[in-house]
C-alpha cells in the first residue's frame, strides 16, 4: 500500500491507495498531483491548508469533488456549501464556482470531459 507521495504515477499504478495520504499538506498553500490524465477525463489530488482557496471560476466540463480529509465552503453558481470529509459534490458544466479550505482540507477531483 502506498501511504505518501512517493514515486511516480506509473509507480503508483496496479496499487491499492490511500488517496488522503498520497498527497500532503503544506503550510500556507495548495498541493496538487495529478494520478490520471486523459483526453476524456482527469483525477487530481488536492491538499489546501486552511484558508486557501480557489477565486470564482468555470470550467467547460462537469466535475465531481470528493472530500478526503477536513472540510470547505464550495460554491455553486451563488449556492454555498459547506462538504466535510466523506462528502461529495458534482460541479456542473459552466456554471462558476470557488472553492475555500475551512480546514486544513484534502479532496479529490473528477473532471469528465466527455
């Protein structure tokens, strides 16, 4: 089982993860690792500390945050919401939002592209 951010992504490939702890926290930034990126779709971690963010924005595509660790205020087209660990919350296509760590704050995202 890989339990850091050790190795590459094809290292990481055929193993059983834990996605929480194959990204880490950073004081006063934002860590991300991209695990799978293809034309249809990607799979990103991400690691906020607490009060980082990201500012209002769209995307052409649906996406789907699942929360790892801690918790956050998302917005969706002017609708907050607050997602703790567990928790998960679809994004639609072109609709804008923003993003920001109440906590320390750990999640993963989906982008489908197709």
């Amino acid at each position: 089982m890989v339990n850091k951010m050790e190795g590459s992504v094809e290292e990481l490939k055929g193993k059983v993860l834990r996605p929480a702890e194959v990204v880490e926290y950073q004081h006063g930034a934002i860590v991300s690792r991209t695990l799978l990126d293809r034309k249809t779709g990607t799979v990103t971690l991400f690691a906020f500390d607490q009060g980082q963010g990201l500012s209002e924005h769209t995307a052409p595509f649906d996406a789907l945050v699942q929360v790892l660790d801690g918790e956050a205020d998302i917005s969706v087209a002017g609708q907050a919401h607050r997602v703790k660990a567990g928790e998960m919350l679809i994004m639609p296509a072109n609709k804008p939002h923003a993003l920001q760590a109440v906590e320390k704050f750990k999640m993963a995202l989906v982008m489908i592209r197709s």
